[in-house]
C-alpha cells in the first residue's frame, strides 16, 4: 500500500510541478513579449533623438549664418527697399510726364 500511495503522492507532486513549469515558461513568454515591444518603442526614441539631433545641427547651421533676429531684419529691409523702389518709379514717372507737358507747351509758345 505505502507503493501506491507514493505513487500516487508522486504523480500529484509531477502534475503540480508540471503546471508550474507550465505557467513559469507562459511568463517567460509574456516577459519576451514585453521585451519585443520595450525593444521597438526604444528604436522609436532613438529614431526620434536622432531627428531632434539633426534639427539641432539645422539650427546650429542657420544660426552660423544668420540670427532669427539679424534675418527679421533684412526681410524688413527688403520691404523697406521695395517701397522705396516703388516710390523712385512713381518719382520718376511724374517728373518725366511734367517735363513732357513743359516741352509741348514750350514748343506751342
């Protein structure tokens, strides 16, 4: 009797240590999930880093060319000139039809 009764401890003690095996190896799964998806959320951030680096040197290389504030200023330079090429054609338009009314009356005199 004390046979089959260590048999029968023994297969209660292999199913309980095969059900834990059992749900240990489904944790490892779900841990290696896990780790699958940690792994591709860091190659996102380093994709990401490696954008803001290169927007980074962007800046840095505009910077070396011009201030934001230094390029504020040409483009209001820039507007300041075309007003005043607009006022130089106006100018000039004026003083030549004046100076064409002048000659024609000269000429009827």
């Amino acid at each position: 009797m004390s046979t089959g009764t260590n048999q029968n401890g023994w297969n209660e003690y292999s199913r309980l240590v095969i059900s834990e095996l059992e749900r240990l190896n489904d944790g490892i799964k779900s841990l290696g999930e896990e780790m699958q998806g940690l792994k591709q959320e860091i190659t996102e951030l380093k994709t990401r880093e490696d954008n803001v680096t290169a927007l980074r040197n962007w800046k840095a290389a505009v910077d070396e060319v011009t201030s934001p504030t230094q390029l504020q200023s040409s483009l209001k330079d820039i507007q300041d000139l075309k007003t005043f090429k607009t006022q130089a054609i106006t100018v000039w338009a004026v003083v030549q039809i004046a100076f064409g009314v002048i000659v024609a009356v000269l000429r009827l005199l």
